[in-house]
C-alpha cells in the first residue's frame, strides 16, 4: 500500500501505528527551526487538562493546532480536522499531517538547521 494511502487511512482511524508506519516508507520529516518553535510552544501549553492535535506539512515549514479544555472538546476528528485546516491555509499546497496529539509525537522527524531560505 502506498504510503499516502496509509497515511490517509490511519488519520480517518486515528491509529498512531499506522500513520507511523505510512512515514517510515518516507523519510524523516525536516523540520524548519520556525516550525519547531511553533512545536515547542505547543507543547508549552499542553497539560493535562488540555486536549489538542499538532499538524505540520510534509515539507516541515508549516504547521497549525488546535485543542480544548478536556471534558468539553468536541470529537477527535474535529479537532484533528481544524489543526489540519489551519496548517494548510498556508503550506501553499504541500499536505499538512497530524504530527502530534497532546505531548505524543506520531512521526519521525529531525530538525534542520536551516531555512528553506538559507537562514
């Protein structure tokens, strides 16, 4: 099965293992050092009380959240749905994938020490 196919397959079935294995066909992640930023300050946020999902793009540039207060967050797929949405409004195309869910990263991935740019 072709890697996207598994990749789409375990975000409709939230199955970490799956989309684990859909990336490790692919390589690694890249993940810009703005991006990780972005990671680090979800993860800041992230508690126990809190409920959220990270996506990032495949090419590690952009990336979008979304969480809620637990007890009263709407179901899984909506979550994951609006952490995707707002990673792809401005990833110019490039897919966007759940990277994390609460403090749990789901792909493999390093951080690069440059920008797409050279910075």
């Amino acid at each position: 099965m072709k890697p996207i196919a598994i990749a789409a397959a375990a975000l409709l079935l939230g199955s970490p293992a799956l989309l684990q294995a859909a990336w490790a066909e692919d390589a690694k992640i890249q993940v810009t050092k703005p991006a990780w930023q972005g990671y680090q300050q979800y993860l800041a946020s992230a508690t126990d009380q809190r409920h959220g999902f990270f996506a990032m793009s495949k090419d590690g540039q952009i990336w979008g959240q979304s969480g809620c207060t637990k007890g009263s967050c709407p179901p899984d797929d909506q979550l994951k749905a609006s952490a995707l949405k707002r990673c792809e409004q401005f990833s110019a195309g490039t897919p966007c994938l759940i990277f994390a869910e609460d403090r749990n990263t789901l792909v493999p991935y390093e951080v690069k020490d440059y920008t797409m740019y050279g910075q």
